[in-house]
C-alpha cells in the first residue's frame, strides 16, 4: 500500500496560519496604519505589496536555479533537487505576477498609465514569461531525466535575467524610480510604520512561500509516483496486446 | 476608479492570487492522491 501523503503536517499547519496572520497584519499596517507618504501620499500603499513581492520573487527564482545547478552536477543530482526547483519556480511565478499587477495599478495612480516600456517593466516582464516558459518546460512529455534536464538549463537562463531587473534603474534612464528602500551604503530609507509595513509584507510573502514550496514538493512526489504508475501500466497494456496478437512468447 | 479602487486592488490582487494559488494546491494534492489510492474510480455498485 502506498503511503498516503496528507496536505498538512503539524508544523505546515502552524506555517499556514502564521501567513494568514502576517498577511492581514500587512494589509491592516499597509493600508491603514502607515501614513501617507510626503511626495506620493496615499499612492504608496500598493508598494507595501508590490516590492516585497518582488523580493520573494527573486529568493524562488534563485532557489530555483540554485537547485538546479545542484540536480546537474553528477556528483550532487538528486530527484528532490529537480522538485524544489520546479516548486520554487511556479511560486515566484505567483509572485512575480502579483509584482506585475500592483505595480501597474501603481503606475496607474502615479503615471496615469498602467505600462510604459521602460527598462525595469520591460525586464521584470521578461523575467515573468521566462520563467512561464520554464514551467511549460517542465510540462513537456518527454523521458523525466531529458526534461529535468532541459528545465535546469532553462531555468539558469532565466534567472540571468535577475540582476539586469534589480539593476535596470541604475543601468538605464527609467520611468520606474531608483532603489529606494535600501540606499547603497545598505542603509534603510524609509523608518517607522512605512518599514514595519514593508518588513510584515516581507515576512508575510516568505511565509507563505515556505508553505507553498512544502506542498507543491508533496504535489511533485505525488505527480511522479502516477507518472511511473501510468508508464507502468501503459506497458503492461501493450505487453498484453502483444501477447494477444501472438507476437510475445 | 479612483485612487483608493486601485490601492484596495493591489492588496485584493495580491491576497486573492495567494489564497487561489494554496487552494489549488491543497485540491492538486487530495485529487492526485485519490487517484493514487483508485479513489477516482466511481461505480454505481
């Protein structure tokens, strides 16, 4: 019989409530609690989402190719690599794609439109489809081994593009304003109820994204046992056709 | 909208992609372990 993988665990269970917590904790800081900003007043909110989303973004997509670099090298390949990385990956995803939206809803409000093609949109975009394309990597029907392969290629790809988004506003002139969280002598530019919101938003993001990458590391365990399950029984079927047709001993 | 449809909409974004995406997993997880278990299989007897 096969053990039965539940969809929580003690400690997932603690996880997943502390990320509830933390996430209404950033929604009341975020959109109540912290003041207005001088310069953009009540446009600042969304940010309380927008930029720690793109912080978590980047851990998952690093992970991702971390553990891809760890599934292809020989001496460290492992399946549970291959999982973790394919997990981590569709959450930043996730992710990624909450960036895009509160960040054109932003842009909405501070520019008076919801896309401009400038460097940092145009590359945080970029990141998002590439990291798409992986994951229709990681769909193909091909041999498992030949597409763990592909997908960690792919994924070291994509995550090339990281340091050109999080660089973009130094690199080229942007419509999308220059770091302004942390300077570059590493020092904090926001204090008070304004950092507090953004640091629960971050603990809230990375929450959710340490339950997240737990169960969909129990869906990947769970998909691979009814691919071998479906293989197995496809040949069976064909062997028994075989032997039907008095081509198998 | 005014400015406020847009503030409540990140956050009402970025709370409702969160809660679909863990939903979906939760439903991925149970439905891909019935099947597992032959629990997908549905007879009238």
């Amino acid at each position: 019989m096969r053990e039965r993988l539940s969809t929580s665990s003690p400690a997932t269970k603690v996880l997943g409530w502390c990320s509830l917590v933390a996430l209404a904790t950033t929604a009341v800081l975020g959109l109540w609690i912290s003041p207005p900003d001088v310069i953009q007043g009540e446009a600042v909110r969304p940010l309380y989402v927008h930029v720690p989303a793109i912080w978590v973004a980047y851990i998952a997509f690093i992970t991702a190719a971390v553990c891809s670099v760890l599934w292809l090298v020989p001496r460290t390949r492992n399946v549970k690599w291959d999982r973790i990385a394919g997990a981590s990956a569709e959450i930043g995803v996730v992710f990624s794609g909450i960036n895009l939206v509160s960040g054109m809803l932003w842009g909405r409000i501070t520019w008076g439109v919801y896309w401009q093609w400038d460097a940092r949109l145009t590359s945080a975009l970029l990141l998002f489809v590439l990291f798409l394309g992986y994951l229709a990597v990681r769909r193909t029907t091909i041999e498992p081994e030949r597409r763990a392969k592909r997908a960690a290629v792919m994924a070291l790809v994509a995550a090339a593009n990281i340091p050109i988004v999080h660089f973009s506003v130094v690199w080229w002139r942007t419509l999308h304003q220059e770091a302004s969280v942390i300077r570059q002598d590493l020092d904090f530019e926001l204090e008070g109820e304004m950092l507090q919101a953004l640091g629960f938003g971050f603990v809230a993001f990375l929450l959710v994204y340490g339950w997240a990458v737990v169960h969909r590391y129990r869906l990947a365990v769970l998909e691979d046992q009814a691919e071998e399950r479906a293989v197995a029984a496809a040949i069976e079927r064909r062997r028994a056709e075989l032997v039907g047709a008095g081509e198998v001993g | 909208m005014d400015d406020a449809g847009f503030i409540f909409g990140a956050y009402a974004v970025a709370g409702g992609a969160l809660i679909a995406y863990a939903w979906s997993l939760v439903s991925r997880i149970r439905r891909t372990s019935d099947e597992l278990d032959g629990g997908g299989e549905q007879s009238w007897t």
